[in-house]
C-alpha cells in the first residue's frame, strides 16, 4: 500500500494555545491511528520562516521531517505561472500567491499527498488536495469582537475555501450550522472531526500539591484557563465572585492563560483593575501562561474549572479536563453542549448571578478526591484521540486517493 505523505501546517501564531495544542493533538492522533491500522503514513511539518518557528512547534515530535518555505524562494517559474503573476498587482495580493507557488515547489520536494491547512487562492491548483481548517465563525457570531478589515480577511478565506478546497474540515456541529448559514454549502467535502486531548505521562507523574504550593495556591480553588481575550469573559467571572462576595462566600480563583491580547487592547488592565476595585484581589491569582505540566497539575488539584467563554469553537480547556475528569461549570453554548462533559453544569453567560449559584452549587459539596474519575477518563483518552485520527485519515485517503 503507497505511503501517504501528509503536509502539515501547524499554527504560526504564538498567542494562540488552543491552536498549538490543536496540531500536538492532531499529530498524535494520526500517529496512533496510523500504528494500530497498520497505515504507512510521514507527517511533514510545514513551515513559511525558518528564522522563527512558532511556538506550537514545541509540543510536536523531534523526529518529525521539517521544511521551511525559505528552501523554496528561488522557485523556477513556467511562463503561464509568471503571466499569472505579473498579471496581479504588486502590493498584498500578490504575495500569497506567491505563496502558492511555492507551496507547490515543496509538495513536489517532498511529494506531499495532500496539505492540512490551508486557504487556496484564486484559481490556482496545487499538486495535491487542499484541505482547509476553520476553528470557528465567530467573525460572523460576534462581529462587535473584530474591526472591518480582520472581517473582510476572514470572509475572504473562508469563502475560498468553500468555493475551492477539497474539504473543509470543522471542528463541531455548532461550526458546521454557523458556516452552512454564512458561506452556503461548499463544492467540496464538508466534515466534522471532532479532537480530543491525549495525555503525556508527565501529567500523571506530576505532584498537584507540590505545584500549588510552590505557586503560592491554597488548597481548595477554582480555576480559568483561558487566554485574555474578549470573547473569554473573565469580567463576567470578577462580578459573579462580588455576588458571591455579598452572600459571605469567597472561593479561590486562579486565572491561566497567556495575558497577550489579540484584538482589542486593555483586557488584562481592566481585568486586573477590576479584582481591585471589587476588592477581590486577596481571592483570585493571575498566573499568566505556564508550562503546559504545571497547568494540567493544577488543573488536577482544582474543586472545579469555569469556562465563561461567550463563544467556542471545540473548546480545548474542557477536553483537557474531559481527559483528567475534572468537574466543569461551563457557559450555556451550543458547542459547550455538544461535549458533553460528564458532570458539566451550565450557566447564562451573561447573568453573574447564575455563575455565582452554580459556584455556591458546587463549593457547597464535600471536595471531592478526583483519582477515581481521573482514572477512568484517562482511560477513555486513548480511544476518543484514535477516533479521531482514523477519522482524519480516512479522509485523507479518500481526498488524496491513496489506497483507493
């Protein structure tokens, strides 16, 4: 059976940890699948700067082969490629298809199958399929989130690839109804593959008590692991902790999640600014990013993890603690619904008080010693990400035609 070479992009974005931890996610997914099935599968990881390689790149096997668009700048042109080209204006438009262009000298390199993800341009075909990646349309659910311009970008890819990729590939139904509503059916493949997280045995050898401690963290609290972004909705956490605050209740809150801010500015100022003026700063700890095994420890020693976000895609935070059977309090979201957590409660996300009950809910339980149900998710892990990845291969193979 012919190898199958999978070109993979992971995201260059060093702000964005769901992202990072999407591609370690996939990666080890395939990997698995490909190892139980007996498939002859090479990840390639793809690259555009050789100088800087993104952060996701970290949480990726050593061993995996790596190419950089830098090998690939002084591509020979045909005639028809370089009437294409000039017939572009010089500016912005002109270089990602160049980009193009030189995507196709690395396919032909490295004899990819297939490309995972990408945006196709114009109509210029690559040498192999072209599978495209949307984590979610919150550009057209919350459009008070982005300016004009990061709107009109989006709407651009996203168009392109419902008009001509070979599939778009969506991470929960939520994002298939949101996409069918903006962007119409496409004219390729349109599927749903839902990830999942596969622990590291790190997590496992790791001491949550021994990380709380050194981290300055009391014994029983609560936890947000999201990065510092609007749609994240740490304020409506700050005010459901003032309503707490009034009935004579102050939980511990510990706050995760890189404080870089994507779009709009002066989140993690008014967040912080906020904790003070409340008076709540002597309850609540802004840790920033850590490293990923301090994270899950503290994950693991946490009463419970609130996840306010006002829209998700396929939220990363509740398969991590899907994976570690950790108590969730999540936002009334379609997608939040669609994971299921065991155990999960749920709260309007814009009503502090439903937040505040659902907190006094849980901490008015004994605290639970979580190994029993860690045991059994941990258990569960390895099956959900084998789905997942015979999934994307079977995919794969159907798009690419290998083996067919």
């Amino acid at each position: 059976m012919k190898k199958l070479t999978l070109l993979i992009r992971p995201t260059p974005d060093d702000g964005w940890v769901g992202g990072a931890i999407y591609f370690r996610n996939l990666v080890n997914s395939i990997t698995q699948a490909a190892r139980e099935d007996g498939v002859d599968v090479e990840i390639v990881l793809a690259y555009e700067e050789r100088s800087h390689l993104p952060a996701s790149d970290r949480l990726l096997p050593a061993d995996l082969k790596r190419v950089f668009f830098s090998d690939y700048e002084d591509i020979p042109l045909t005639p028809a490629q370089k009437e294409q080209l000039m017939a572009i204006p010089a500016g912005p438009e002109r270089r990602p298809f160049r980009q193009m262009l030189q995507y196709g000298a690395l396919i032909r390199e490295t004899g990819g199958d297939l490309i995972f993800p990408l945006f196709p341009i114009g109509d210029y075909r690559l040498p192999c399929p072209i599978l495209s990646w949307i984590p979610d349309l919150q550009h057209a659910v919350l459009p008070e989130f982005f300016s004009p311009e990061e709107i009109e970008v989006r709407d651009r890819k996203y168009g392109s690839a419902a008009k001509a990729s070979d599939a778009v590939i969506l991470s929960s139904e939520a994002a298939r109804d949101d996409f069918l509503q903006k962007y119409g059916i496409p004219s390729g493949h349109l599927e749903v593959l839902r990830f999942f997280t596969l622990p590291e045995e790190a997590w496992f050898q790791g001491d949550p008590i021994a990380v709380r401690k050194r981290l300055g963290i009391p014994d029983d609290y609560l936890m947000v692991c999201n990065q510092f972004w609007a749609h994240k909705n740490h304020q409506l956490v700050i005010r459901a902790l003032s309503v707490l605050k009034e009935r004579g209740i102050a939980p511990f809150v510990v706050f995760t999640g890189s404080l870089a801010e994507n779009r709009r500015g002066g989140i993690v100022d008014g967040v912080l600014q906020r904790l003070c003026e409340a008076g709540l700063w002597e309850q609540c700890r802004v840790l920033g990013q850590l490293d990923r095994v301090d994270q899950i420890q503290l994950v693991r020693g946490a009463r419970a993890v609130v996840q306010p976000s006002l829209f998700e895609g396929w939220s990363t935070v509740l398969e991590d603690c899907r994976t570690l059977g950790k108590r969730v309090i999540a936002s009334d979201l379609k997608v939040h619904r669609e994971q299921d957590l065991p155990g999960a409660t749920y709260f309007d996300p814009a009503s502090p008080a439903a937040l505040a009950d659902e907190i006094a809910s849980v901490l008015s339980e004994p605290v639970e010693t979580s190994l029993s149900r860690e045991e059994a998710a941990r258990a569960g892990a390895g099956a959900r990400t084998l789905d997942f990845g015979r999934q994307f291969l079977r995919l794969a193979r159907e798009i690419a035609r290998v083996g067919q």
